[in-house]
C-alpha cells in the first residue's frame, strides 16, 4: 500500500512539471566561462592523477598477487621436503 502510494506520487510529480526547451537555459558572463574553463581544466587534470593511481595500484595489487602465489609455493615445498626428511 506505500509503496503504491509513493509510486502514485512520483508519478503526479513528474507529470506536473513543465518541461523546458534546451536553449532556455541563461547564458553566463565572460566571467563565468571563464570560471566554467578553469574548472573542466581541473577536473580533467584529476581525472589523469586518478587514472594513474588506478594504474599504479592495479600494477602493485597483481605483484603482491604473484609474491602470494610464489610464497605458498616456496612455502608448501619447504613443508613437503621436511616432511620427507622426518620420515627417514
């Protein structure tokens, strides 16, 4: 019963607003495209620090991966030959 209810209302909602055409939007100041500028500038210049971050971790997580997989190997031969030698 809520969830109908809520679901009527969303529906009201939606269909009550008044849509807008793509060129009623105000256009900005020299000010603010400079502003706009600045900020896609930086937001593209953290968007290349991320990707190297993403990068540098996935590199880093498959070395740790290989160290894991070469220590257990190390590891469960080093138990099998001793295990070896006890029983002589």
């Amino acid at each position: 019963m809520k969830s109908s209810l809520l679901l009527l209302l969303s529906i009201l909602l939606l269909a009550s607003c008044a849509k807008q055409p793509a060129g009623t939007v105000i256009q900005p100041d020299e000010q603010a495209r400079r502003r706009v500028v600045e900020l896609e500038q930086q937001l593209q210049l953290q968007r290349k620090n991320t990707d190297r971050w993403e990068f540098y971790t996935g590199c880093l997580g498959v070395a740790c991966l290989v160290c894991l997989v070469i220590g257990t190997s190390l590891g469960a031969k080093t138990r099998h030959d001793a295990c070896l030698q006890s029983q002589l």
